[in-house]
C-alpha cells in the first residue's frame, strides 16, 4: 500500500484560524481594545515567536497580571483543545484510506501538545503512524522522521507522498527522504528551497484530491544522503 505523510499545523488544520478563536475569547476575557487585539495577532508571528516571551510580552503591554509560564501552561492545553479537522479534510482522508493508502502524520513539535491536538481533531480511525519530532529525537527536514513513519505505518517510503505547508520541512525534507510532494500554499508563491512541488494547492483537499489523481511514485525512492 502506499504510503501518504501529512503534516498537521497549517495542512490538517489552519493555526490561524484556531489563533482567532482564541484571541478572540481572550480579549473577551480581559476587555481588551481592537488595537491591542491586532497587535496580539502580529506579535504571535504565526506561533514562531517563543511563547513564554509571548505572554511576558502580553502581560506588559496589556497591563495584566500573568505568569508567562503558568499561561503557557493554560495555552497549550486550550489552544490544543480548540483544533478540529474540517469536513472537506476529514472526506479526502477517507478518501485516501478508500484508495487503499495508508496515512502518517509527521510533525515538529512538543509531544504532549501536538497529541492534544490530534486527540481534538479525533483523526486516529485513520491513521497508521504518528512522528513528533521531540519523541523521535529529529526535527523535519530530517530524513529520520519520514523513515520512523514509514517504519511505525509498516509501509516503505517508495511511491509515497508528503503534504505540508513548509517550504523546507516538508516540501525539501520529503523530496530529499525521495518523496512525491504537495504544497499548501496559504497565497504564497515558490520561492523554494530546490525545485517546485509536485503538486501546489490551496487546501488540504485539493491536494489530496491531486495526489490521488497522480498515484503512487513508481521505483525505488532516491533519498539524499
């Protein structure tokens, strides 16, 4: 059976759209001004910026009384909470498992934090391997974690594919580990590194849809060494 790796932040579920839910309710919470509200959204910088820094940062701008890490210890366990899978995503997973392929996800990240988020998205039916890269011990684009997935899916890397939205995580690691690759783009255009995707998308479905369309990858993977 091939083999189908799927990232889960910004590919399974868009981080930004559960970001606003949360803003939304915290600014609710602590009565805070519009402008205030989007400098929230700026200073998170798409999750990149270090969330104790974070939330000492909303503590002193904001004017509240808040333990940068008592917060991020409520952070992680709401935020997580909050993820859930869309209805188009959770048909093209089904989808795939109809075709006869099986489904990894490979992930950077804390181990507890990205299984809450899975555990809220309820996606373990159709799943045959998980790879978070702080269990693991290799962050993506590492080729550990593509041939950990392939290991726990019990499947090879040949003819399979890898879905993600980061340009070097997932695009460069997953064609370097001799993957076929989808893109989620989010308005973006290729700026690489390397080569173009197979295949660009603006959903998680599109591409799916697309990876189906295309089959498996035929011969041995050439991954890089």
């Amino acid at each position: 059976m091939p083999l189908l790796l799927v990232d889960l932040d910004d590919t399974l579920v868009q981080r930004a759209v559960v970001f606003e839910q949360w803003v939304a309710d915290f600014a609710d919470r602590h009565r805070l001004a519009p402008a205030t509200v989007d400098w929230l959204r700026e200073h998170d910088a798409g999750g990149r910026r270090d969330r104790i820094a974070f939330f000492a940062d909303v503590a002193e701008r904001c004017g509240l009384d808040l333990d940068p890490v008592e917060q991020l210890d409520r952070w992680r366990t709401d935020f997580a909470a909050r993820y859930r899978l869309e209805p188009a995503t959770v048909a093209a997973l089904h989808a795939a498992r109809a075709a006869g392929w099986k489904i990894g996800v490979v992930t950077n990240g804390r181990e507890r934090v990205q299984l809450a988020k899975l555990d809220a998205c309820a996606i373990y039916p159709v799943l045959d391997a998980v790879c978070i890269s702080e269990e693991i011990g290799a962050a993506k684009p590492d080729l550990r974690m593509f041939a950990a997935a392939a290991n726990r899916a019990r499947d090879g890397l040949a003819g399979g594919w890898m879905i993600g939205d980061n340009p070097e995580a997932d695009i460069a690691g997953g064609r370097n580990a001799g993957l076929r690759t989808a893109w989620i783009r989010m308005g973006r255009r290729w700026t690489g590194p390397g080569p173009e995707p197979d295949v660009t998308a603006d959903t998680f479905a599109e591409a799916v849809a697309a990876v189906l369309a295309r089959g498996p990858r035929t011969g041995r993977p050439q991954a890089r060494r």
